[in-house]
C-alpha cells in the first residue's frame, strides 16, 4: 500500500507544474520519500519514472493540442521540452503520429460546427 501511495504523491507533485524539468531526486523530496523508494514503487508498477513521466507529459499534451488555436511548440513549453523537435518525437512514440496530424484530426472543422 505504501508503494501506491508514492505514486500518487509523485503524482500530484508532477501535476503541480508539468512543465517542469523535473529530476527523480525532487520529485522525491517534494513526495517526502528518497529516490529509491519512488524507484521501487515504479518498478512495483512496471515502469521507469522517465517512462512514466513521458507517458503523463504526452496524454496532457494530446488535450492540450486538442484546445482550438493551440500550436506544437507552445504545447512542447507547457509539458516540459524545450525543443519542438523532441517533442514531436516523444509525441509520435506515444501516440503514434506527429503532434500537428493529431491536432488537426482532434479539432472541429468549418463543416462540424455548420452541422
């Protein structure tokens, strides 16, 4: 239970700015645990925290490029890259397409809104 406790901790710790470069040692800190703890809990889960937290940076970025008027180097800012061209990549990884092509299937068209 403990372990499920963490994650939750990190959790919210990672929400509370995703934009930042977040090291395990912080997040850690902030969560009041030691690194190794945290690195238990993920791996108690299956997953590397970097994983982890590229899998949460990449599902708010969806939402984010999902919003009208959003573009993919704002979006990259606001999840934590710096470099545009790092986060297509991640974003491709995750989603399986390029951050752009998912916007504009996620974003109504001038036929949905006359509809």
């Amino acid at each position: 239970m403990r372990r499920a406790e963490i994650l939750r901790d990190v959790r919210r710790v990672v929400l509370t700015d995703l934009g930042a470069e977040w090291e395990i040692e912080e997040v850690a800190r902030r969560a009041a645990t030691s690194r190794r703890q945290v690195q238990r809990a993920f791996a108690d889960a299956g997953v590397t925290w970097r994983d982890w937290l590229c899998h949460v940076r990449m599902q708010h970025a969806a939402r984010l490029l999902a919003e009208p008027g959003s573009s993919v180097r704002k979006v990259a800012g606001r999840v934590g890259y710096r470099q545009p061209s790092q986060f297509a990549k991640a974003f491709r990884r995750v989603h399986g397409v390029s951050p752009s092509a998912f916007a504009m299937s996620r974003r109504p068209t001038p036929q949905d809104i006359a509809a």
